[in-house]
C-alpha cells in the first residue's frame, strides 16, 4: 500500500510540477493526461469522499437516534406496567 501511495505521489508530483516546463512535443508528454485532470481528479476524489463519509456518518446518526427511541420507548412500556 506503501509503495502504492509512492507511486501515484511521484507521478502526480512529476505531471504537476515538472510537466509544464517540458515542450508540448516531446514524447514524455504520452505519458500523462492533459493537465485540465491534474486538477478535475483530486476535485472529484474529495468530493467523492466527503459524500462517503457524509453518508456513513449520516447512517450512523440515524441508527443512534433509533436506538435512543427504542430504548426510551421501552422504559416508558416499563413504567406503564
């Protein structure tokens, strides 16, 4: 996972910062995607994970307030009888 991480950092690092001072022909230029993605995908990537998360915390909230409910409903089943 390490090495993974490495990786991508190396070629996102190169395709940002190093990219652009190469002249537009050269053959290194295959390598990489238009520059626009350099900026769409980590974009798309935090908006994609803010929504996991929202959505696993949303959950989580919802489960709780149920069991606070259910839990409250007992008790009061419990006082009646």
């Amino acid at each position: 996972m390490l090495v993974a991480a490495c990786v991508v950092f190396i070629y996102y690092s190169l395709w940002t910062l190093v990219m652009p001072f190469v002249d537009s022909d050269h053959p290194l230029h295959l390598i990489f995607p238009p520059r626009v993605w350099a900026i769409r995908i980590p974009v798309i990537l935090i908006l994609l994970g803010s929504a996991v998360v929202g959505s696993f915390l949303s959950v989580v909230m919802i489960r709780s307030s149920r069991k606070k409910a259910a839990k409250a409903k007992a008790a009061a089943g419990k006082k009646k009888a």
